[in-house]
C-alpha cells in the first residue's frame, strides 16, 4: 500500500461508495470522482479496481499487524508469549471487522469478498512472523515443530475462519467446542505446556 496522501484519498473515497453500494458497480470513474482527481491518477498509484479494495482492507488492519510485529520482536519475549500476541491479534482484528460491517450498507456477496480478502491479508502478513515464532519455540524447547512455515498457515486458516462468524457460520458453542479440540491438537502434536493455549477463546 502507497503511503502518501493521494493514493490515501482515493482509499477513503472508495471507503465511502463501499458503505453505499455494490464493490461491482463502483467504477474507476465513479472513485475519481469521489476523489476530486483525474481517472488517469488512480492507475498512478493502483492498477486495478481490486487492487483498491485490497488496499482498503489491509489499511484497515494494518495498525493491528504492526503493533503485533513490533511487539514480537521486542527483547526478552519467549515464544509462547508471542504467540499469544499473534491469535490475539486474529480474534481482536476479526471483531473489528465485524463492528465496521454492522452499520453499513453490504450485499452479500460484497460482504463474502471483504471476508475473504480480510483472511488473505491476515495470513499474508501474519504467516511468516508466526513462523519465525515457531522457530524460536524450538530453540527454547517450549515447540516441537519440523514444519514452522506450514504449519503458520494452517494455524492461521483455522483461527482466522473460526473467528469470523460470517464465514464460518457456528454459534458460539460450536466455535468454542472446535477451538477447545484445536487447542488440545496443536499442544498435543507440537508438545506445547497443556494451558498455554487457552487464551484463544477466553473473552
């Protein structure tokens, strides 16, 4: 994403038509307008209309990711700890997700997609810190782990999914019952202090 104020302005101008209407009927045109710049400086900046609504989201969430990357790599952190800080960082930022979405207008689809790519940005940006936290999990021995970077992705498939209860349309019992089970997987097949994990359903 381009830090910088114009490509920010086409951001909140396609921010505002994504709370009115359809993503598919918003045009390049109709977002230049929005803008008050030239059609011509929106591709300056992003290629394509789907390169904006993945911007949009991202900066949405990008706060969260940095504090969780800052706060990974602060001295004296084991790893364990910095794990907690990344699943806390799912739940909290799929919350935030769900409390911008409720006073807005969104068709479904519309809504599916920014769900969709909300779990892409997470797992794109999270993956390799998560892994690189795996990894320090097995020098400290608290993590029996021969795949960290796999099993990253896994990891954060299943927490992004099961925390956003618009994908994965459980009640809170059932999401519960299938964190409780991943919980006892991940500390059973990675050797991993029973308990440790319990915060990633505890309100």
């Amino acid at each position: 994403m381009h830090n910088n104020k114009k490509s920010d302005l086409i951001l909140d101008s396609m921010q505002k038509l994504m709370l009115k209407k359809d993503t598919r009927s918003i045009s390049v045109s109709e977002i230049a307008r929005e803008a008050g710049i030239g059609k011509g400086s929106i591709y300056y900046y992003f290629k394509s209309k789907e390169e904006i609504v993945d911007a949009v989201i991202e900066r949405s969430y990008s706060d969260a990711i940095r504090q969780a990357q800052e706060l990974v790599q602060a001295p004296g952190l084991d790893a364990l700890t910095k794990m907690e800080i990344i699943f806390r960082t799912c739940r909290d930022s799929s919350i935030e997700l769900s409390r911008q979405e409720a006073g807005s207008y969104m068709e479904l689809q519309q809504s599916a997609l920014l769900h969709q790519q909300y779990i892409y940005i997470m797992i794109r940006n999270l993956r390799p810190i998560l892994a690189d936290i795996i990894r320090q999990g097995n020098q400290e021995g608290t993590i029996s782990c021969s795949s960290p970077d796999e099993v990253a992705e896994i990891v954060l498939i299943i927490l992004t999914i099961k925390f956003d209860t618009y994908l994965s349309n459980s009640d809170l019992t059932q999401t519960q019952k299938t964190l409780d089970v991943f919980t006892y997987m991940l500390e059973t097949s990675f050797q991993i202090e029973k308990g440790r994990l319990d915060y990633i359903w505890s309100e």
